[in-house]
C-alpha cells in the first residue's frame, strides 16, 4: 500500500473517532482519496503551485 494510503486512512480514523460516522471508514477513505487526487489533478491547483513558487 502506498504510503499517502496510510495518511489518509490515520487521517480519517482520527476524524471519525473525533467526530462519529455513519458512514464506513473504507467509504470515507474512497471518497477522500478521490477528492485530493482530483485537486492534485486540477488545473487551478497547478495555477496555484507555480503563483507560489514564483
């Protein structure tokens, strides 16, 4: 398993245990993974790291 994987799941174990889920924890670390890859992909994220290395 790569090692952001693990990151995202101690991120969401911590944030369910702070904060209770209905929702499986297998479900939140999907939908979590799918929303950074998806900003990391983005054109605005991309526009953003070069305005901040400038």
């Amino acid at each position: 398993m790569p090692l952001h994987k693990d990151f995202i799941r101690k991120a969401v174990n911590d944030a369910v245990k702070k904060h209770g889920s209905s929702v499986p924890e297998e479900e939140i670390e999907k939908i979590l993974a799918s929303a950074i890859y998806s900003i990391f992909n983005s054109r605005d994220f991309e526009n953003y790291i070069k305005e901040i290395v400038k």
